[in-house]
C-alpha cells in the first residue's frame, strides 16, 4: 500500500494510492488519523487498511492535489553519511576525515517538506542533492539485532538530503549544513515494508535539469538498513515515525571537478526503484 499525505485545497489528509486516484482514508472510515498513528499500529493497521482501500474508489485525483511529505512531523530524522564506497572516496579526495564507526547525523525536522516543494537555497552558496532510501520505522527499537531489524520498519520513500555544503563543516555532526528550511523532501508517499521484498536492491538514481547525475544501487551500502537500526537502538530509542535516511552514492555535486552546486531554477528529480520519485525545484524567490 502507498500512503500518501495531500491538500485538496481544505487542508491536509491522509490517503492510500489507488491507479492514479487517492482514497481518503478518513472518509473510508480509517480510525486512525496520522500517518504516524498507522506506523505505530504495524501490520494491522496495513491489514485493514488495504481491505477498506479495495472496496473503496478513489475520492480525488492525483493531478488534482498538492501532495504532502508522507508523513506528520517526525520526532527524529537521523541521515547516516558515507554509506556508499564510491561516495566514500569523493568524501577522501574532499578531506573529510573517515571514521571507525557508522557516521550519522540529525536532520532537523523542521526541514522535511513535500516531494513537490521548492527547496529555498537560504543563504548557502554551495546548495548540493543527495537521493537516498528513506525508511519510516514502525515498531519501537531499543537493542534491536540486525536479524531482528526488518521487523521494525514500517516503509519507505525517496529522499533528498539536500545540504548546504558551506554550512556542512560549521560543526563536526554535519547537522547545521544539512536542515536549512526546505532541505529534506521526501515522498512521494510512503510504500508499506510488505511491498518491497528487499531494500537492499533498489535502483536510485538523481537528475539535475534532467542530466543523470547519481546512477547506483542500494546493494552497494557499506551498512545496510538493518545494521543501522542495530546501531542507533544500541544507544536510544527509536519510535514509530521516526525517519532513516540510509545513505546516497557517488555523483554529488561537491565532488564534481569543477564543484557543481544546484542554482535558482534547477529542477532534482531524485528516484527510488519500486517506491516512486520527487521532483523539486530550487527557488527563485527567495
């Protein structure tokens, strides 16, 4: 099932995909209000879901609404960086320092934003994408083995980890170059965990004004999605609706020869295989 979030024009709602039509779930008859509410409930609420979906007809079209970020502000939005070996190696060539551990960092919430929305560049200089796997955890984890980690994720979408790469190095957690206001959209919506067999072989890939920029595939992540679910629950808790962005490949623009940072205008369309893929504009007016 996909889980959409959108506005019709009378503020947000939640939905359920269906052909290129939405079903409300509200008005289905959904007793739960969130997406985060749905996360929590786990597979029964996906159950149940997807059986008043199927008896259902979509309530709107897709052309017809603004869709949202898939899911109600998260309480954590932690990103993992260099998780690929090819981008591993630009971050070498750039002089960032590699680690013995997996490297991660807060997204401030207060950055997600629509699969469709503008990214407002703030006041970088050097404004950069990043597509990455997102996943939308589920099941409370605390201590959580790799072998156990599936089960605590609810689903994915397509993110881009937009940084400000001027900003990225201002302290060592990477955390103000990477939440400006704008720099997290995600989307389109989210695919429930009993539709993608295997995370880790997804196709994903960014465009820049339609140039293939980012061409790779999640099997190559040096830490796979359920190491780092063991890794963070080591230390803290996570919570159902909490987001895990999983890494990006090779071909950002920061490593390019000359650096090719994102302009007023630019269009990014980041795409994950089997999820879908969001498209934003850098803005103009701002």
């Amino acid at each position: 099932m996909k889980l959409v979030r959108f506005d019709d024009g009378k503020g947000p709602r939640i939905g359920a995909i269906k052909g290129n039509g939405i079903v409300d779930l509200v008005v289905a008859g959904s007793r739960w209000r969130t997406i985060r509410e749905i996360a929590g409930a786990g597979e029964a609420a996906v159950a149940e879901l997807s059986a008043m979906v199927v008896r259902r007809m979509p309530t709107r079209f897709l052309a017809d609404v603004r869709l949202l970020a898939p899911i109600e502000r998260p309480g954590k939005y932690l990103a993992i960086g260099m998780n690929y070996a090819k981008h591993l190696e630009e971050a070498d060539r750039l002089g960032v320092a590699r680690s013995k551990h997996q490297v991660w960092f807060n997204k401030q919430t207060t950055c997600v934003c629509g699969p469709h929305d503008e990214i407002d560049p703030g006041v970088s200089e050097q404004l950069d994408y990043e597509v990455e796997l997102g996943a939308v955890i589920g099941k409370p984890a605390k201590r959580v083995d790799a072998a156990d980690a599936r089960a605590h994720v609810f689903g994915y979408f397509v993110a881009n980890d937009v940084s400000a790469r001027d900003w990225q190095f201002h302290s060592p957690t990477f955390t103000m170059g990477k939440s400006f206001d704008t720099h997290g959209p995600i989307g389109p919506w989210i695919v429930t965990a009993d539709e993608i067999s295997d995370p880790h072989d997804l196709a994903l890939r960014s465009w820049v004004n339609g140039e293939l920029r980012q061409d790779s595939n999640t099997a190559n992540m040096i830490h796979n999605l359920w190491a780092q679910i063991a890794y963070l629950s080591t230390a803290f808790t996570l919570e159902p609706g909490d987001l895990i962005a999983t890494g990006t490949p090779e071909g950002v623009g920061v490593a390019m020869t000359p650096p090719r940072f994102l302009a007023p205008g630019d269009v990014v369309r980041c795409e994950v295989a089997g999820i879908g893929a969001i498209e934003n504009k850098v803005s103009t007016a701002f």
